[in-house]
C-alpha cells in the first residue's frame, strides 16, 4: 500500500484557503474574467450550476476548474426527505456548499482535491469555488450496461487511495473519483461529507447524495421509510461507507453493479434481499 507520511493530526491541519467577498466578472460566456482569473470554457453543467475551466491572467500555464453555483438555486431546494429538521428547508443544498467549504478548508490528503480559493460576493447570486483541475472520473458507471473494467494492479491501488481518503468523505462511488496527472485519484464532492471524530457515526441529515446502487440496504430502508431522523438515527455512517467502497471495488474490477434492476424500487429490493 502507498504510504502516507502524515500523520492524522496533519491532516486535519488547516489549510490557508483565500476567501474573496468582492466579485468582479466581465465578458461574455463561456470566455469570462472572474477577479485574476480567465473562464476559457465549460467542463460540465447541471442543475444548480456550472464548472469551468479557468487560468489566472497573468500564469498563461496554470490550470483550475472553477464551480460556479447559483446560491438562490440551491437555497429553494427544500423537498429533501432527509432533512434534519423543518427548519433547514430554507437552506437545502446551500449548506452542503457551506459544510464543503468548511471541510476542505480543514483537510490536507494526497488524496483529496484541493480548495484554492472562495469567491463569495454578498451581491452577486454565484458562489465560486476555486479547486485544481483534476482528469476523469476513474470509470464511467452504467446502471444496465457493462463497462470497461481496470485492471486488477490499478484497481488495487486506487483502493487503497479510496481507503486512505474515505475519511474525510462519506457515499463515494466512481463518479466521484478522479485521476490525476500522477496516475493517482482524488475524491472530489464534500457536498455531503461529514468527519466522525467522536465515537458516535450515526448519520445526520442529507446523506444520500450518490449513485444509488452503492448505497447500502440500511439506508434503503430509511428512504422508504422517509422518516430522517428516526429512520437514521440508528444508521452507522462508517458501516454504510465500507458497502460504498465494496460496491466500488466490484464496479472497478468487474465493469459493472453488482446489483441491477430494471428501475428504482428492482433495484433496492435487490440491493436489501440478493446475495
């Protein structure tokens, strides 16, 4: 296994992330300024913003992928049936945003993206987030379809990368993993991490954030039940996390699921009930 000098108290080192609360964009999409850095195209799209590529101005030859959320988008999603309360309504996938800026900001991993910078104007509706420009995801997953899998001592090695970086994020699966120039991974998406540094890893709130043929059969359960709090309160965050990286391991090795259905609810009797 790869050996990571750090110790556990440097990982949880905070890292000197810049935080700018004054935006400044200019030009037309998708060739944009934003402050000192140059928006030169799209990577991907969805429904509550966009990711670009971007370098700064005066570095021709530095690379970043710059998140651009919408903040007003993500505040009015509020049909989450796993939220902590009515309460968090107002706050939906905005205080994912806000929980993934905090634990970025506290994590230093070879195995984890990197944050440079915040850009978050109070009058301006996107929020910007500053990460290094990683490759693809390490497979493509299909649901019906088989895919290519790696091979057998490059699995490996990206496993034991997942392991020594699951830590600090919880429901991966292949589309949120992403290689590097190195030939390594990184795990990218804290949108629903949570760090269990007590003895207690019950899980709390929006968790299901994933492919939902990795997640295991006990949050199944709670999703049909659709009562969060009761329903997870007896959910072990770490136990559902190792079905995760088993469902990973099996996809990266095999080229596909090792539990299918023909829609939703095929699939999770399949995930609670098949061998």
């Amino acid at each position: 296994m790869d050996k990571v000098q750090s110790s556990q108290s440097s990982l949880r080192e905070t890292r000197s992330i810049t935080e700018s609360s004054l935006t400044s964009l200019n030009g037309d999409p998708p060739i944009r300024q934003l402050n000192q850095y140059l928006l030169t195209d799209i990577l991907g799209s969805g429904s509550y913003g966009t990711v670009h590529l971007a370098r700064e101005v005066d570095q021709p030859n530095s690379q970043y992928a710059i998140k651009e959320l919408s903040k007003s988008r993500l505040a009015k999603l509020s049909n989450n049936p796993f939220k902590k309360s009515p309460q968090a309504n107002n706050a939906g996938k905005l205080d994912c945003v806000k929980k993934e800026i905090a634990i970025l900001k506290k994590v230093i991993h070879p195995y984890i993206v990197r944050l440079f910078e915040v850009l978050d104007d109070p009058s301006v509706d996107s929020l910007f987030m500053v990460f290094e420009l990683l490759g693809s995801p390490i497979q493509q997953v299909s649901l019906y379809e088989p895919y290519d899998p790696l091979p057998i001592e490059k699995a490996q090695k990206y496993f034991q990368q997942l392991v020594l970086g699951i830590e600090f994020r919880t429901f991966t699966n292949p589309d949120n993993i992403l290689k590097t120039g190195s030939d390594s991974i990184k795990l990218v998406d804290f949108g629903v991490s949570e760090m269990f540094i007590s003895s207690d890893d019950t899980l709390r709130g929006s968790k299901t954030s994933t492919t939902s043929a990795f997640l295991a059969p006990e949050l199944i359960s709670c999703k049909k039940i659709k009562e969060s709090i009761k329903a997870l309160s007896n959910v072990s965050g770490k136990s559902a996390d190792i079905w995760a990286m088993g469902v990973t391991l099996y996809s990266m090795i095999f080229g596909k699921l090792p539990f299918k259905g023909r829609g939703l609810a095929e699939l999770y009797e399949n995930i609670k009930n098949k061998e």
